[in-house]
C-alpha cells in the first residue's frame, strides 16, 4: 500500500510539474489580481511544485505548507531563483504549526479539493489569519446540476480521487468558505478546458473579521 501511494504522490508531481505552463496560462491573470490583495507577511497552504512563486510581491515573507516530498523537491529546485523570504513547512493544513493572527494573507490555489476536512482547514485559516488579513482563493468546485460537466463529474469522480490522491470533484467548497468567513466575495468561472470535470472554479478572497 506504502509503495503505490509513494508512486501515486510521484505521478502527480511529476504531473503538475509539467502541467505548470498551462496552469499559467490559464490562471495568470486571475492571480495577478488577487495577489495584489497580500500583505507582507504571507501563507500559502498546499504550495505543490511551486506554481505562484512568480506571482508574489518581491521581498514578500512567505510561509509554505506542503504534505508532499515529492512536490516539495520540485519546490526547492526553483525557490532560491525568486526574491522572497521562503520558510518551508512540511504538513497538512488541518494543523497549522503556528501561532494566532501570525499572518496578512493566505493563499489556496487548487488545494481545498483534497484535504479532508475543508471545514478544519478553513478554520485553521482563519485562526492564524490577522484581524482583516485577506484568505484568497482559486478553487474548483462541483458544477451546476444538470450540466454536462457535472454528469462527467459524477462519472470519474472515485476514479479520479483514487488517482489524484484525494481530489473531491464534486465538492462545493464555496459553501465551506462562506460558512467560516461570511466576509467573502467571488466569482464562479467556467474555463473551456480539456480538462473537463474541473472546468467549474471559485475565484475570490474573504476577510477575516
């Protein structure tokens, strides 16, 4: 069992290593903007191979969550090469190892698919969050009922997650976010991609009060 979660955990890091270049594409300008949002003094929860590093303000302090030594391998090849204070945390969200109100933002970009408590990890956030720091989020979500998408969802989605390693396609993670921070505004987005049961996003930042 240890050994094929070991190969599954390299499969998807080799996976969005490469995917990396699309995911900018995709979602560059989107984070642009969100970005903007971050204080000095920043979390990012599930970091992967380290996609939004480029997307971080110079000089930023910059905390990372990642459970995955083999995303955190990539991670660390390219860390040094941006001007950031980078501290590498290696654990799962639904215990952050810090302090109350120790940070101006959070960041989670397709992560709150395969944790398993969205809940606890939201709560997590918030919790280290300072009064009026900002939690910005990219997530997808379940589709719309009735849509094309979401019978494709409905499909795949235990095939999925076996392989993906937990990722919950049909998850309505926005009712999560909204239930811990009532202080929340975002957009659903419907990307035209090949990969269509994560086609449906949430994009958006909540406040903690």
């Amino acid at each position: 069992m240890g050994q094929s979660c070991n190969c599954k955990s390299k499969f998807n890091a080799v996976f969005m290593k490469n995917l990396e270049w699309y995911l900018h594409k995709v979602y560059g300008d989107y984070k642009r903007s969100l970005f903007k949002e971050l204080g000095d003094k920043v979390l990012e929860i599930g970091v992967g191979t380290g996609t939004n590093l480029p997307y971080y303000r110079p000089e930023t302090d910059l905390t990372v969550v990642e459970p995955s030594k083999e995303m955190l391998k990539y991670f660390m090849d390219k860390a040094p090469t941006y001007p950031l204070k980078i501290h590498i945390k290696e654990g799962f969200a639904e215990e952050l190892p810090f302090g109350d109100n120790t940070f101006d933002g959070v960041v989670s970009t397709l992560v709150l698919c395969s944790v398993s408590s969205p809940k606890k990890v939201l709560q997590e956030i918030k919790r280290v969050l300072k009064p009026n720091g900002v939690f910005i989020f990219i997530e997808h979500i379940k589709a719309p009922d009735g849509t094309f998408t979401q019978k494709v969802q409905n499909v795949v989605k235990d095939g999925w997650k076996w392989l993906f390693e937990g990722c919950d396609i049909t998850r309505e993670t926005h009712k999560y976010i909204q239930s811990v921070f009532p202080k929340t505004e975002y957009k659903m987005v419907r990307f035209n991609s090949p990969f269509i049961p994560v086609n449906y996003h949430i994009i958006g930042h909540s406040y903690k009060e």
